[in-house]
C-alpha cells in the first residue's frame, strides 16, 4: 500500500469562539471539525471505523499556523524544528466524535500568541470575525479498491500529526496536490504524495447547523423538565405560582386622585413608622429593664439604712467603752468599727499595748547600762 500525507482543510466555527482562564491565563477557544465518517476526498475514502480507531490522537496535538516547513520541506509539527516555525501557544483538546463528525477545539493562549507576528494575526482575525481554516495532517496508508466508481482508494492505519490554522484560504506556502518531501521525526528525507484535500462548505455548514440544532432541542428539553420541577417544588410548599395576566385593563387601570391620596397617606404612615422604629426599640428595652433597676435601687437604698443604724449602734458602744472619742468614732468605717467593737469593754478604755504594765511594780524586763 502506498503511504501518503493527507492535509484535509476545513473551516472553524468562529462564531462560537470563547475565552476562557485556564491555570490564571486567558486563552482563546475556538471550536472545529475535520473527517466526517466515510467521506471521499480527490478519490480517497475514509471508512468511518478507521477514523474511530484513530481520532482520539488528536487530542493534546499541536496546533501551530499552518503546516510546518523547514526549507520547503515538510516536518512534524511535532518535531522541535516544527515546533520552532509553526508554534503560536496553541493545542488541540477536548476531541470528540459525534453525529459521524470529529469535532476538537483549539486552544490559544494569548500572551503566547503575542509574542510572535503569526500568533498576533490569529488573534486579530478571530477578533475582527473573519474566516479562520484549519487543516488536519495525518498519515496513512492507500489500499486500491476495485469495482468502486466513486473512488479508487480507502485510507487505512490513519495517523494523526497535528490539526492546524490557517488564515484565509490554503496558506501559500503549501504545495498544491502532487508530490512533496517529508522530514520524518528522525531527520531523515522521504519522497511522498502529499494531498491537500477540503472538505465541502455546505456538508460542514449542515453538519454545524444540525449540532446547534441538537443542541437547542436538548436545552429546550432540559429548561421543560427545570419548570415542571420547580413547579413541583412550589406545591409541595404551598406556594403557587402567580399566572402572569394577558389582561392588559388590569395592568393599565388608572389611578383615581382618591385612591392616590390614600395610598400616599400609606406611604407616609409607614415611612413614619420606620423613622421611630430606633425609639420605640429604646423606649421597649428601658421599659423591660425598669423593674429589674428599680428593684437593685430598693435593696441598695434599705442595705444602707440598715448599714447606717449598725453604724450609729457601734460608735455609741464604743465611746462608752472609752475606746475612742465621739467624732472619731463617727468617721471610722463600720467594718473597722465592727473590730473594735469586739475588744471594747464598757467603762474600761482598751489598753494600747497589753503587754504593758505601768504601775505592775515589776522590775523592767532590762536594765539601762550605768554611765562612769
């Protein structure tokens, strides 16, 4: 079987382009497809089972600008050369095969496109909404089909290499349909057939519509089964939704000079009802607290009363007992007062210092030294 390399071309859907923050860096996602299942292309068909063993190597592909050349030659956008020439800060992710169509998104991340000329014009033509290509480079092997009139050959082993971008039409650096040289991952030169195939406009734009198609019946469906849902929710509640009225009398009724009276005179009520809402909370917590104070001012008021009799009872025992005189006694504090009391004797003044005797008669405890 005779191997070959296929850039098949396609248009991506840049009206579906997003932005996103991935790892805290805005990237740009824009949205593609390339092989549908059992599509012929200049003579090629590609079963729909060897696009199904295949597909997914797209995934976390790059996806430089254009095919990837060095010195007219094609590389591997793989190849660090590749990479060198073709890389603007994007990949190839979230590859998927739906409805017969592989679709994959490409993923820019903006500061890197900033650095490089090529990666600046994708950027400013996604920005304007102009038409973006993208072409998918892969591998594979030509088995010859007989008895076939709308093709001669079935693309067997596909092997995918990268998924790129393209602004405007083929870029020119690639060379028609015909022969071409490729540099394989080892460096190495080989003649190959290089194709460049293009997969109809109205089959994509027809494969685009009937997945936005898909698309708004499946969230159309699911926004039924929210409301139902809800609905649900609110009975098992108690709440009922209000209807929304289609009678417009009812919503356009007009307002007698009457009726706005009373509804300001409302208004004003209750305004004035918010603005004493502070002094009707003051005058409720004083009114809570008032028995709670008036009852701590009653115990205070009969403790000193009671304090004050003990008081007056003190310093007459304790002047009668000659302990001290009136007008100390008064100015003395009742717990001092309290003390005295216990030592006072009545009609005996308490001696300063117990343990001495004046007119005892004893001989004193020391004797002064005698002078020469």
């Amino acid at each position: 079987m005779k191997h070959v390399r296929v850039n098949v071309r396609s248009v991506a859907n840049t009206k579906a382009v997003r932005k996103e923050k991935r790892n805290g860096r805005d990237v740009v996602i824009v949205p593609s497809a390339t092989l549908p299942d059992d599509i012929i292309m200049n003579g090629i068909r590609y079963p729909a089972d060897e696009i199904g063993k295949s597909f997914a190597g797209l995934n976390r592909t790059p996806a430089p600008l254009g095919h990837p050349m060095i010195n007219g030659k094609f590389v591997s956008a793989r190849d660090p050369e590749g990479i060198n020439v073709g890389y603007i800060g994007a990949w190839n992710e979230n590859v998927r095969r739906e409805n017969g169509r592989v679709f994959l998104d490409k993923v820019i991340d903006i500061e890197v496109a900033n650095r490089s000329p090529g990666g600046k014009e994708v950027l400013a033509a996604i920005e304007k909404g102009e038409p973006v290509h993208t072409s998918t480079g892969l591998l594979a092997n030509l088995e010859a089909v007989a008895n076939a009139s709308d093709h001669k050959h079935t693309a067997r082993n596909i092997e995918f290499d990268h998924d790129a971008i393209l602004l405007g039409e083929v870029g020119a650096a690639t060379p028609d349909q015909g022969v071409g040289m490729l540099v394989n991952a080892q460096g190495e030169q080989t003649e190959i057939e290089v194709i460049n195939s293009a997969i109809q406009e109205a089959e994509r734009d027809i494969d685009w519509a009937m997945d936005s198609l898909a698309r708004a019946l499946e969230k159309r469906q699911r926004a039924g089964l929210l409301d139902k849902l809800k609905a649900a929710i609110l009975e098992a509640l108690g709440i009922s939704e209000r209807e929304p009225t289609t009678n417009t009398k009812d919503t356009e009724m007009p307002v007698t000079d009457e009726q706005f009276t009373a509804l300001s005179a409302k208004v004003d009520a209750l305004s004035e009802g918010f603005n004493k809402i502070g002094e009707t909370v003051t005058n409720a917590v004083m009114a809570a607290v008032k028995p709670i104070t008036d009852s701590h001012a009653e115990m205070v008021a009969n403790q000193k009363a009671k304090d004050d009799a003990e008081h007056a009872d003190l310093v007459t025992k304790i002047v009668k007992a000659n302990v001290v005189d009136e007008e100390t006694a008064k100015a003395t504090p009742l717990n001092t007062l309290r003390a005295l009391a216990k030592t006072a004797e009545p009609g005996k003044a308490a001696p300063l210092n117990p343990a001495f005797k004046a007119n005892s008669g004893d001989k004193p405890a020391f004797k002064l030294p005698k002078g020469d």
